[in-house]
C-alpha cells in the first residue's frame, strides 16, 4: 500500500512540474478597463447590426458621432489588451472577437428581429437623449449586451471560443416613452 501512495505522489509532482510551464504560459485576466472596453465593442456592434438590419443605420451613425471619442478609447484598450495576449497574432484575434460579436448578433437579429430591433432603438434613444456623451451609461448598456458568449469567454481565458447565441438574448423591449422607428437610408458608419 505504501508503494502506490509513493507512486502516487511522484506522478502527481511530475504532473505538476510538467503542467506548470503550461499554466504559466496561459494569459492573465483581463483587466477593469479591458472588460470595459469589451463590453463597449459588444454593444457597439449590436448596435451596427441594428443599424444595418433594423434600418436604424441613422441612429447608428448618431451614436458613433456622439460617442466617437468614448469608443476610440475603448477600442485602444481593446487592442492592447489583444496585444498583450495575443503578441504577434493579436491583430488577427482581436479581428476574430470583432467579427465572433458581429456574427453572433446578426444571428440574434435573424432568430428575433422584433425584439432585437425594439432593443437596439432602446439602447439608441437612451444614449441620444442625453446632453453629452457619458461612459458610465454607456458602459451600463454595455453590461446588457456583454452575455455575449464570445465576449464572456474572453474576459478571462484570452481565448475566443465558439459563439453560441443561444445563451444570449438582446436586453429588454424600448420603454413606452421611446420613440417610433423611422425609415433610414443612410449607410452605417465604419467601426
């Protein structure tokens, strides 16, 4: 009895040695401001999925106006944040996050554009109406739209996984107060 507890604790102490090269290479948690900074691309791109979809494309264009500066500064966090992960091959992951929310939103749009659409001209009107850009709210939005599961998987993995939208659901119908949709025809503003 006594050989196999000593067999057993030499496997477990190579297994660990063996391991810890491997959990040392694996990326730290992503920081307050670069989880912020994700879910400000999240929203931002449920946003221009709506603005293409839902013909809220003026809208769109409103809000990235208003908020160019908050958003730029995000997504400046968001590229280091993908650089520092990543290293070489962070331009092509983070274009795979971009593009892994883009994806995920469009088919939420495809399951529900009723619901997706009101949601979006929610989230729109709610930003408009203030007097000038503000973070907090739109990171507060933001929160709604970050159960995205590839934005979620990378806050702490740093690796993208497989979107499944099934676990995500565009945030609450607009308010009674919030405006009609009108027809837009403008194009969407380049993110």
């Amino acid at each position: 009895m006594r050989l196999s507890h000593a067999v057993l604790a030499v496997a477990l102490l190579l297994g660990a040695s063996v391991a810890q090269p491997a959990l040392a290479a694996l990326p730290a948690c992503s920081s307050a401001a670069e989880k912020n900074a994700m879910v400000v691309r999240s929203l931002q791109s449920y946003l221009m999925v709506a603005g293409v979809g839902c013909n809220q494309a003026g809208a769109y264009n409103k809000f990235m106006t208003k908020y160019q500066q908050l958003v730029s500064m995000h997504g400046g966090v968001l590229r280091s944040y993908f650089s520092r992960v990543y290293g070489g091959s962070g331009e092509r992951q983070l274009n795979n996050f971009i593009t892994g929310i883009a994806n995920a939103w469009s088919q939420k749009h495809m399951a529900d554009m009723t619901s997706y659409c009101k949601g979006t001209w929610d989230m729109m009107w709610q930003l408009d109406k203030l007097a000038s850009p503000d973070n907090a709210k739109l990171l507060e939005l933001g929160q709604a739209v970050s159960v995205q599961p590839v934005v979620a998987d990378e806050l702490c993995s740093g690796a993208v996984t497989t979107t499944q939208v099934a676990q995500a659901s565009p945030p609450h119908a607009p308010s009674a107060s919030a405006p009609a949709s009108t027809a837009v025809s403008a194009r969407p503003a380049r993110r």
